[in-house]
C-alpha cells in the first residue's frame, strides 16, 4: 500500500535524513498543504495537519489547531520495523485534516511529517511508498539531527519565539521578551536576576533548565561546555547511503553551485511531484545560497549561540 499524497522523510542507517532547508523549500509549492514559509521562519516548526478547525469570520486558521507528530501517534506503541506500521499511520491521518478543512488522505494537497522516521521496513511490507532522505553537510547535518531528536537544544532564547517560551514555562501569554528574561532571571538567580537574564539571551530551552535545575554558576562553569559536546556528539554521516526505493537528495547541489542551485531544486521538486516556484526561490537563492557559511548558520538556527558552537565544529573538521 501507499498513502496518497504524502512525503515521507526517513533515515537511513540511524543518520538523520531530514533537512531544514528542503522542508522550508517544499511549503514554496502551490499543490503542498501549507502557506510560504518565511525564510526568517526556517527554525520555526512546520504543520500541515489540523484538527477541528471552526470556521471563522475572516477565515483564519488558529495555530491552537495544528497536529504535531507526537499528538498524531499518541497511544500507538508502534515501530517502522512492523508490517503494518504504514496502515497503523494511515488510521492516524485518517482523524485529521488540510489546511482547507478537508480530511488529509482525499486532500489534493501533498502534506509532510514534521519529523523524518526510520526507514525499517516500510520499503519492504509497502514497496510503493514514495520515500526520501536528506545528505547535507557536516554543520547542517548536527543542527538537524537535534532538531529532530532533541527540540529543546534548538529552542532559542529570542523574542520570536515568546509565544512559545511563554507557555513552556507557565507565564501570561502576553509576557513581552524583556519581562520574560527578567523573571526566568529571577527563578534562575534571585540574589542576581540581573545577570542571569543577560546570561538566558539567545541560548536556548536546556541551558534555561540547566540553570533553573543547577544554578547559575555551574552553568556557566560546566553546563554550556557539556551542552556543546553533547549537541555535537551525533552518528557520522556515512558515504555509503544508498538504498533502494529512497530518493536521496544531496543539499551541497543546491547551496554549493550559485549558477546549477535552480537546476538543481527544479529536479528536488519533480522529484518530490511538487510545483516549482521560482520566484521565491529566486529571494532564497539571494538571501541564503549566496550568502556564506555563517550567515546561513545563523539563517535555520535564528540563534547566535547555536551559530557559533556550529560554525566552530566546522572549523574543528
């Protein structure tokens, strides 16, 4: 069997395959379930499942709607490695609908996961699923891989993400950025909030528990080293990937080449059966393919912190 219309992202050989750039490229496309996102938004999480969505008068659709991936599998003890996981996941969809409000598996629409999933032996009970992964380089790689396996290393400290902070740690939803450092600054050190809600900025959800949990002293001492290795300490990309049934994109084609990147996402989108939109690929190609190395770092991450600790493993290897 196949699920009409769905991308599914997988990993191979417990290396990561899903990419920040490529997800942000896709919801470009006219005929997938979600609107344009901005690239100032890479970091942010994208949806394409809803649940319950009301009318309303200006046809808006709520964020309070949206489905992640551990609301869509919740209660189902299921592993990719079993013969009916693809059906398990179709009943799943089958509760949940697009952007228009209508049910996901009779949408016109493609739709992605948020997270990639292990390849096991989805391939081999259901030879017909379109599947692909992701080949990026080292520094990418590391952001997405923790992205996908550990969120909180790359929730960042930032105003952008104030809704989110807000609710994550039980203040009003209209807590502003700076009253939201100074009270986790408060939590964290009582004696100096000053100086904790300084040291909070534009690190991220770990290092904040870090600090709540062991103090402001040790986690500036240790906790930001031990932070740092272990967002580093992730599997070696092998150079053997291949896989039969997997389309494998190489992200160093698109990002490598100023003059074949267009080529190069065109061939991602036929592959993907995606609608192409160069125009908007054409501010992308500005804003992020010409840029350096840095630069795009600081682009998927929106984080300062997370741009240096990765540009510094890239100069480390």
């Amino acid at each position: 069997m196949q699920i009409r219309n769905l991308l599914l992202n997988v990993n191979l050989n417990d290396i990561c395959g899903q990419s920040s750039i490529l997800q942000h490229l896709i919801t470009y496309s006219e005929n997938t379930g979600i609107f344009p996102q901005h690239i100032d938004s890479i970091s942010q999480q994208r949806c394409y499942l809803y649940k319950d969505i009301p009318n309303t008068e200006f046809g808006h659709q709520s964020n309070d709607f949206r489905v992640f991936d551990s609301m869509l599998m919740q209660g189902n003890n299921v592993s990719t490695n079993d013969k009916d996981y693809l059906q398990i996941l179709e009943k799943c969809l089958s509760t949940y609908n697009d952007i228009e409000n209508g049910p996901i598996l009779e949408s016109d629409f493609k739709y992605c996961l948020q997270r990639s999933v292990d390849l096991g032996n989805i391939l081999v009970n259901n030879p017909d699923q379109p599947v692909y992964f992701v080949k990026q380089p080292s520094s990418l790689y590391v952001y997405d891989y923790n992205a996908r396996n550990n969120h909180e290393s790359t929730i960042s400290i930032t105003n952008e993400n104030i809704s989110k902070l807000n609710f994550r740690y039980s203040l009003l939803p209209g807590t502003n950025y700076n009253d939201f450092l100074y009270q986790l600054g408060e939590k964290i050190s009582p004696q100096n909030p000053t100086r904790a809600s300084n040291f909070i900025k534009d690190k991220n959800v770990l290092i904040v528990n870090m600090a709540l949990e062991h103090g402001l002293d040790y986690t500036i001492e240790e906790g930001v080293s031990k932070f740092t290795k272990d967002f580093l300490s992730v599997p070696k990309i092998s150079t053997q990937l291949d896989e039969e049934g997997v389309t494998i994109f190489d992200i160093s084609q698109l990002t490598d080449n100023i003059s074949t990147s267009e080529e190069y996402y065109k061939y991602m989108c036929d592959s993907l059966k995606i609608y192409a939109n160069l125009n908007l690929f054409e501010k992308f190609h500005d804003i992020f393919v010409k840029a350096g190395t840095e630069d795009r770092l600081k682009t998927i991450t929106g984080s300062d912190f997370l741009t240096n600790i990765l540009c510094n493993e890239t100069d480390t290897n």
